[in-house]
C-alpha cells in the first residue's frame, strides 16, 4: 500500500515537473497565471493520496509539534472574521486555503515514510523537469537569444523566465530544485561516480549558469550559500563524495564566471548598494514599517497594502523623506513584512512563527545533521525577504513542502482506532477524494479562465461609441476569483473614453468604478481618470489632496 502511494506521488510530481512547469498558457502576466493554479490543483491531489493511504491503513505518524502548522490557517481566518479586508475580496480565502494547503501536504507526505532512495527518485523527476525549463530557458531573448528556434516552438513554451514573470522567481526555485537534487544524492553511503558524476556535475552548471544569467542577486546569494554549507555537510557527513563536492563548487565558479562573461552579472553585484532596485526596495521597506506601526498588533487588514500605503507614501514625502514610489505597488517586496501590514505582529507570530519553530525543532532533533536540509530551504527563504514568492508562485509552495517534509525526522506509526470500522474508513476515503477532486478542478477551471483572459481582452475596448458603456459577457467577469482582476482592466480600457462623456449618468457609472479601482491600483492613467471625475464633482478638497498625491508620488 505504500509503495501504490509512493508511484502515486510519483506520477504528480512527474505530471508538475514535465508539464505543468513547461506548458504555459498565454496569460495576462499577473499573479493569477493558469500555472499557479494548475500546480495548487495537483498539489490537492497529492495531499488526497498521502492521506487516503493514511486512512486506508489505520495509522498514523504524528508528532504534537506538527500541529503548530495548522496555526496559519486558522489564525487567518480569526482574522478576516474581526479585521475588515481589503478590495481585493478573494484574497483572504486564496491565502487561508494555501497555508492549510502547505500543512495538509507537508504532513501528508510525512506520512509516506518515504525512503531516502524514494526522496532521491522524487528528487531526480524534479530536476529532469527543471533541467528542461533550463533548456527552454536558455534560448529565450533574456539569456543566449537564440531566436529562430526559440520562435520556432509552440507558443506556450515560450514563456519568458521560464513563466515565472521575473527572474528572481525563476533564480530561487532552480537554485532550490538543484541543491535539494544534491543532496539527495549525497545521502546514499555509494560515492557518487562515473556517469552520475558526469550528469550531475552536468546539471548542475546548467542550472548555476541561468540563475546567474539571470542576474537575480537574492538568487546568486541564495545559491551560493546553500552550495557552501551543503560543502560543509558533505565534508562531515559524506566524506566519500568530497572529490565530488569539490568539483560541484567548482562548476559553481566557472558557470558564474561564463555567465558573468555574456551577461551583466558584474554590473549587477557592483550597484546593490545603489541601485534603483534596492533604492526602490528601500523605499517601499520604510513606508511598510511607518505603515505597520499605524496598527502594529492587528494590521489593517487582508488585501489592503495597495490602498493603505499611498497616503503613507505621501505624508512621508512631503515630510521630506527622500523616497521612491512605484506604479500599482501591492506588496512591500518582502513577504514578512506584507504579513506585519495586514495582520500585524500577531499575525506574523502566527503564520510565520510555526514555520519557523518547526524547522527549530528539526534542526535540534537532528542537530549539524540538519545542515544539508537547511541549505535546501535557504534559496526560498531568503527571497522572502526580497519578494513574496509564495504569493506569486504556488510552484515555490510545492517545492518547499517537498523539501521540508524530506527533512522531517521518522516516528513510530500510531493506530488510528477511529478508522477500523470498514464503513466509516470507506466514508472518509471517499470524502477525502471527494474534496481533493473538487478543489482541484475548480482550480484547474479557474488557471483555464484565466487562460481565456488573455484571448478575451481584444474584445474588452468597447466597440459602440461613448457614451453608451459596453457590457463584458466573458467568463472572467463572473468567475469569484479573477472578476475583480478582469474588472480593473475593462475599466483601464474603457473608462478614458467614458468619463469625458457629455451625459451625467454614464460619467458618474464608471467614476464610481475609477474610485473603487484606485484602492487596488494608483498609476499615472487611474490619476488621470480620478482626475477628470473629481473636476465633474466640484469637490475642492478631493481635488487638492488628489494633485498632492500625484506630485509626491511623481518627485
């Protein structure tokens, strides 16, 4: 029976790292891209797996530590029930059904009991699907542009940064995916040799070459920490492959120094203190603080980064604060801080907290031991505080639950007396399924509508002339999830054209969406909108707090 779960798993993670990862659908390019759902799907399905296995066995491995994982969740939904929520409406239940998504599966798949030889095939199907997306990636303009076979594949396969939108995504998940690869490997008492030394050694240059090709500095650093301390583990822990550990450092070195050679790598390292991205970064931290001491216990509430840090922004400017604001801001590139702006210290306490005293415990039960695994988190970790890659990425969520739960200790298997009556186990069973099955397909539904968002939008500029306002029939505008997203950019489309209109009532229509939309996003183009109906309004101070927004956000 758990052998059956073991080739289950297989076969998701080979599904994810064969497919989902490679064919992309042409999307709008924003956070609700059809992969992140496609992933989360598959991700249910897993976690149905380990825990139909679970079930049908009558026993379970558990630990009273594992439990604080179940924290996030159920913190998050106190919170959306006593802090009011952004506009963004969907948000609360995306991010609650993802942390119960990420303790269901990593403590399912701590009940597979998996084998280190288990974990070494799980991992070696994900680097074969991240070696892949290397090769893919590897011909796109960004990186060798090698156009006419680049232009020559199928449209889906031609996702810029591997369709993770930008490199630093795309720099953290194969510096995670290699490095757990490693040492995998480097678990088994064998010394790594021959062949499987060539290929690996291979593999890993290919995947050290895009991450600095990419130029992504949290990518680089993460990399190349964690391939510095699983070094320190292999000298400890596997002194058979220190002849292999060597020649990985050193694949290290000379696939930085090609990529440094063909692209910008050096550039990149010798502005970090003051380039535009980290002045910009900079700016974006301060204000997040300022905003996050505003309410430093219960934050201001799920969604609600986007409205609430403008204001912020421009009492800080006019303070003479020497900041930097950016178009359409919604988080504060950093996935701590988002989480102490919106549910405050407590909040972060209790969804971050778990996590990370779960990893102490680990580390304390198997002491420098714990080093190789904690090189394997580090990539993911670290972008955390540059970006918020488990927001944008559910591929990130996927890799890490994987990686975390191959580091979880063994213990005993306990009965579940519950589940020894025949009827009540084929009950939950079938529930189980049940609800895994339906999760993933109204997630795969959703990436699929949000696929048909790209191929709708043409047809979102009204073709009837202003005043007369145009009515969406596509799927996107009723879907719970992208209707705000689809929303948003028919009024951009169509709104310019609206709210200089003659008649009152079609102005006042869409005035009305320009004034919700500017909760979500402030741009140069929503300003002009807000602009043109505050004068229809006549309301002097609106006006005079609008005009000083757009200087202090435009210096």
């Amino acid at each position: 029976m758990g052998a059956a779960a073991h080739l289950r798993l297989l076969a998701i993670t080979a599904m994810v790292s064969g497919c989902v990862l490679q064919w992309n659908l042409p999307n709008l390019g924003n956070n609700l891209i059809p992969r992140n759902f496609f992933v989360a799907a598959m991700m249910c399905l897993a976690c149905a797996s380990c825990w139909a296995h679970v079930l049908a066995s009558c026993r379970i491995r558990w630990q009273p530590v594992w439990g604080v994982v179940l924290i996030p969740p159920l913190m998050l939904a106190l919170h959306a029930s006593w802090v009011s929520i952004g506009s963004f409406s969907h948000y609360p239940w995306l991010a609650g059904f993802a942390l119960a998504l990420m303790a269901c599966f990593t403590i399912g798949l701590a009940q597979l009991d998996l084998s280190r030889w288990q974990w070494t095939s799980i991992s070696q199907l994900l680097l074969g699907g991240t070696s892949l997306l290397c090769l893919l990636t590897l011909w796109s303009p960004p990186y060798l542009a090698w156009n006419d076979g680049w232009f020559s594949l199928p449209l889906p396969l031609r996702a810029t940064q591997g369709g993770f939108q930008q490199p630093n995504l795309l720099a953290s998940f194969l510096a995670t995916s290699l490095v757990f690869a490693l040492w995998q490997q480097l678990r088994h008492p064998a010394p790594i040799q021959g062949w499987r030394a060539m290929t690996m050694l291979c593999l890993s240059a290919l995947h050290i070459f895009i991450v600095f090709k990419s130029g992504s500095r949290v990518g680089m650093l993460g990399l190349a920490i964690s391939m510095l301390l699983l070094g320190v583990w292999v000298h400890r822990f596997s002194p058979q492959n220190k002849r292999f550990g060597w020649w990985c450092l050193i694949s290290l070195l000379l696939a930085a120094l090609l990529a440094s050679w063909l692209g910008d790598v050096v550039d990149r390292l010798r502005d970090v203190a003051q380039g535009s991205s980290t002045t910009y970064r900079l700016s974006f931290i301060q204000a997040s603080f300022d905003l996050w001491w505003q309410s430093p216990w219960w934050g201001h509430g799920l969604g609600t980064f986007s409205e609430k840090i403008v204001p912020v922004f421009v009492q800080l400017i006019e303070a003479g604060r020497n900041l930097h604001y950016t178009p359409n801001l919604g988080h504060p590139h950093n996935e701590v801080l988002l989480w102490a702006v919106e549910t405050g210290a407590l909040g972060v306490l209790s969804v971050v907290g778990p996590w990370i005293f779960l990893i102490v415990w680990v580390c304390r039960q198997q002491a420098w031991n714990s080093l190789a695994w904690l090189a394997c988190l580090l990539p993911i970790s670290l972008h955390q505080f540059t970006e918020f890659p488990f927001h944008a990425s559910t591929a990130h969520i996927w890799l890490w639950c994987m990686v975390f739960a191959s580091g979880m200790p063994s213990t005993a298997w306990r009965p579940w007396n519950g589940m020894t009556n025949r009827g009540i186990k084929t009950g939950a069973i079938t529930m189980t399924c049940a609800l895994a099955f339906g999760f993933a397909w109204m997630l795969a539904e959703t990436g699929w509508v949000s696929h048909l968002a790209w191929k709708n939008r043409p047809t979102w500029i009204a073709a009837t002339p202003a005043p007369e306002p145009s009515i969406p029939t596509a799927r996107e505008f009723q879907h719970p999830i992208l209707k705000t997203f689809a929303s948003d950019q028919f009024i951009a489309l169509n709104a310019p054209r609206h709210v200089t209109a003659t008649e009152t009532i079609a102005k006042t229509h869409f005035c009305d969406d320009v004034w919700a939309m500017g909760k979500r996003w402030q741009n140069p183009t929503q300003w002009s909108l807000e602009k043109e109906c505050l004068r229809d309004r006549g309301d002097e101070g609106a006006t005079l707090w609008h005009q000083r927004k757009v200087n202090a956000l435009t210096k």
